[in-house]
C-alpha cells in the first residue's frame, strides 16, 4: 500500500512540471519596447534565436515626419530642377518634384482626377512643373522622407494613407497587391477578395502583406476604418488655411505594431506599463487575439541588458563588424555612399583560397543586409567583396545579397559583381542614418576625424601674426591657443616670435588654455592707446608661406 501511494504523490508532482512547460511562451520572434517617456522610444526585433533582427527609434526632439499630411503654398517654382519648394509650416521648405506631382495639378488638358496604381505617367510623359504651379498656389502633400543636413523634407502630392492590412489612395483608381506577395496562386485569391468589397470612387488600394489570407470581413473592418479616417482628413483640407497639419501619423510604438507585429511574433515585452495597456488596446482592434501577448516587464535590470540588446547597439556605431568565420566589415559612410569593405581577416579554415573567400563573402553578404536594416543606410552602397575567380561564386554572392535584402520593405537594387569583386547597390533611404540621431560632428574635427599637429598650427598662428603684427593699427597682440601649440611657439619658435617683435617695435603674448582643441586660435588685437581693435585673418592669408621676419634697426 505504501510504494502504491508513492506512486500517486509522484504522478501528481509531475503534473504541475507539465503545466508549466504548456504555459511557458513558445519559440518565436519577440518585440522588446523600451520607452523613457517624453524622451525616447526604442523597439528592437529579435528572431527565434534571440538574435537583433530589426530596430526602430524614435526621440522627442526629433520625431519622425514621414507620412505626415500638409496643405502647403508654393514658395518657388525652379524649372531649372523640375521642382518646386513648398512651405508647409515646418520651418524648412519641402521639395516637390515634377516625377511626385499628382495628375490633378497639371495644366490644360493633361489634368486628370484619378490615376491607375503602380502605373504613374512617366516623367517624359509629364509637362514642366512651371505650368503646372506658380508661386502662391496650395498644394495637398505627404512627406515621403526627412531632411538631411540643410535639405529639407520630400514631398509628394500622391497621398497614401495605411491601415493594417490595406494602403488607401485617394485620386487613384483600380486594386493592387504587395509586391512581396509573389505566389501568383495567392495574389489572384487576394483580388478577388478585393473586387468583393464595396469600395469608393476615385481610391485606389494596396493589399499589404498583413493582409494575405485574411477574411473579406476582416479586410472591410480596414477599409471602413480608413474610410472615417480620410472623411476626416477631406473635411480638414476644405476648412483649413495654408500651411497647415492635415493628419499625423501614430507614434514609434503603434506605428511599428501596425506594420510589423504578426503570427510570428510570440511576445511583446514593454517595460512602460501606459504604453503597454495601450499597444494591448491597439492590438483589441486589429487582432483581438494576439492582445494578451504583450507583457509588461518591471525587472530591475534594464530590458535591453537583459536579452542583450545594448551590446548589439554597441557594434552597430561601430566601423568594424566581426563575422563567425574569423572575417570583418568596414563601414564608411561619405556624403555621396556608403563603403563596405570585406576583410579575411583570421578566417583560415579552408585549404583552398576560393572556398575559404567564399565562405567570407557569403557570410558578409547577409551581414551586409542586416547592417543595412539595422543602422537605416540608404543611397548608393559599394561593396567590396573578396575577390574570386570562379563566375559561379561571384552569381551565387549576388543571390545572397538580394534574397538578404528583399526581406526588408526598402526597395533596394543590387547590380551584378563586377571582376574587382565590387558589387553595386541602392536602397531606399527614408531619412537620416542611425548614427546621425545618435552622433553629431565632432566640434574640433569638423566630422571629418582629422586634426592638424602642433606643428602645422604652429605655422598657420605664425602667418597670422605676421599679418596682424604689421598692421599699422595693430600696436599689441595676445594670441589664446591650447596648451601643445603654446608650447611649441614659446619654445622652438620663440626665436620667430622676438624677430617680430624686435623687427616691428610691438609686442606679441602667448597664453596657453586647456579647455580648447587643437585647432582653436583666439587673436585680441589692441592699439597704442590699449582699444581693442578687429582682427579676423582670412584662411587663404594664413595659408601663405611665412616670409623671413625684417632685420632688426640697427642702433
């Protein structure tokens, strides 16, 4: 009787271990939301291997335009460019391009209300944007991208309005799909579930791939949502004055869930108890079920250190990308690209050297799309991969490289590898890097990660006070500078500095600050009755070769 009862006890202390392991969240994707309210929002993506996958954030101080609508004026018609520069009360002019400007603004008989989607008119079909707008005319626009530096944001008169499964188009006609969905057999499904809904004049509309196999139900549920949304908008644009804010698009945190929350994300952990009840409450009205997947997090550690998200962050502001086999990237971003460069570095496993610069290559090719993704790089993009000579190396790196990128939702566009190894690209850049929200130009170098030596400051300070020393107005000079230019003045240049002195009759004082970079020179110019008078030595002048100081009188 007794062993029979230790078998039961042990029957029902297992039975808990079971639960336990069925509750446990199953194997997935995860969003990890970390928000410092009212100062920053950061969203990270991490795949079934707990891996970055993908990462958003958004500051305050800088929060995203993009998809914002505005009635604007135009300020200046350039036919020069094909563009014309519109103020929609954002402080800095938009830019419209001839190639943006919906049918409806243009001139004469070429003016149409509606157009098909995906089919704009060409840009050689399109009359000059001169007579299509003129100064002072009202346009209805959507920024399609940030300013960057001193440019400011893209705009576009073709407006688009997103919904969770739908992308609504007013002034656009006919239906179209995604064109991730490329299963032939599923894009027709999806139109015919399209052509079934009762759908307005004038609008066109895009199945997003949220949408595929959803029900007609749940696809009109959208469409009578972004229909409330654009009565609303049209009301504003009849009503308002220009420039003005017609519609703001939702938050980081609603934005990324629309767009990217599906089945294959299994948890939402949100470490700010207000925006989790909010993302569960969003969720209630597009996926009623997969609401109870947000999980609010109040450890003590921070969310990003515990699934090691910050030391991921780490290496994206980096230059350098460590690959598994051994090899590295190199990241340079200029002004006009972006250069990667594809090292070997300890990457020895194999005896042959075209399978061992393959292995390199393949690796870095799918690094090199996620570093895309993760640092928001865009424009034309040169890859210097390992060079190889078999062609079907070079094919099958290219594949790679595409396939990587055409899971991301920029449009990118890969050229085939030329024999240099170097392959070509472009990607779709929605607004400034990563970096640059992150970063800014360093105050001594100018961004440019160069600073001039002691020496070469030394001899530019030289030709300055050369200038300012023989100006007849110019009785004293005190010339402020760091403490290793000083040094090196009143010490291997003191014999300059008393030549100038004597040859002249004035008198020269070197002081010495601490706090100031390199570069930093201060001239205090005064007179011989001790006002301070204006000195501001152009840079050409101070470039000039330093002529020998004049002899001193004779007595």
């Amino acid at each position: 009787m007794a062993r029979r009862t230790t078998r039961k006890k042990k029957t029902k202390t297992s039975t808990p271990t079971k639960d336990s392991k069925a509750k446990s969240p199953p194997p997935g994707r995860m969003m990890l939301i970390n928000v410092m309210t009212g100062e920053e929002c950061r969203i990270a993506v991490l795949d079934e291997k707990e891996k970055l996958e993908e990462l958003y954030m958004e500051r305050a101080s800088s929060a995203s335009h993009v998809g914002n609508i505005y009635k604007g004026r135009i300020t200046n018609v350039e036919p020069s460019i094909q563009a014309a520069f519109v103020d929609f009360g954002m402080g800095k002019n938009g830019f419209l391009h001839i190639s943006d400007l919906h049918p409806q603004y243009f001139s004469g008989d070429r003016r149409q209300s509606t157009e098909n989607v995906g089919r704009k008119i060409p840009r050689r079909d399109r009359p000059p944007i001169q007579r299509c707008l003129r100064r002072g005319d009202e346009v209805i626009c959507q920024i399609t991208k940030e300013g960057i530096g001193t440019k400011g944001p893209t705009l576009s008169s073709y407006i688009s309005l997103p919904g969770r499964y739908l992308v609504m188009m007013p002034g656009m006609s006919r239906l179209g799909v995604s064109r991730k969905i490329e299963d032939d057999e599923a894009r027709h499904r999806m139109r015919d579930i399209l052509a079934q809904l009762d759908l307005p004049r004038d609008m066109g509309f895009i199945l997003r791939t949220a949408g595929l196999d959803r029900t007609r139900r749940d696809i009109q549920r959208d469409l009578n949502y972004l229909l409330r949304l654009w009565k609303a908008v049209n009301k504003r644009i009849k009503t308002e004055k220009a420039p003005t804010e017609l519609y703001r698009e939702s938050d980081l945190v609603i934005r990324t869930i629309r767009d990217i929350f599906d089945q294959s994300i299994t948890r939402a952990i949100v470490d700010d108890a207000d925006t989790a009840e909010r993302a569960r409450e969003f969720l209630a009205l597009i996926m009623p079920r997969s609401r109870e997947r947000v999980e609010f997090y109040d450890g003590k550690e921070p969310l990003f250190h515990k699934y090691g998200v910050e030391t991921e962050l780490e290496k994206i502001y980096s230059r350098h990308v460590s690959l598994p086999c051994g090899g590295s990237l190199v990241i340079d971003s200029t002004e006009a690209l972006v250069a990667i460069d594809v090292n070997s570095g300890k990457s020895r496993q194999h005896r042959d050297a075209e399978e061992s610069a393959l292995r390199v290559n393949m690796e870095a090719a799918e690094e090199i799309a996620r570093q895309l993704r993760l640092r928001d790089l865009g424009g034309v993009i040169i890859c210097d991969f390992i060079d190889m000579r078999a062609e079907k190396h070079r094919r099958s790196i290219e594949r790679s490289l595409r396939e990587a990128l055409k899971k991301q939702k920029e449009r990118a566009q890969v050229l085939r590898m030329s024999r240099f190894g170097i392959i070509e690209l472009t990607r779709q850049r929605r607004g400034p890097a990563l970096s640059r929200s992150v970063y800014q130009d360093c105050p001594y170098c100018s961004g440019s990660g160069l600073a001039k030596t002691p020496q070469s400051m030394t001899l530019d300070v030289l030709r300055m006070l050369q200038l300012a020393i023989n100006r007849e107005n110019i009785h004293a000079v005190t010339v402020r500078l760091s403490d290793s230019v000083a040094h090196e003045l009143q010490n291997r240049k003191r014999h300059a500095l008393d030549a100038l002195e004597q040859g002249t009759g004035k008198r020269i004082v070197i002081e010495a600050k601490a706090d100031v970079g390199l570069d930093h020179v201060e001239f205090e110019c005064h007179d011989q009755e001790d006002r301070q008078v204006t000195f501001l030595p152009s840079v050409s002048t101070a470039l000039q070769p330093i002529a020998e100081p004049p002899a001193p009188a004779s007595p």
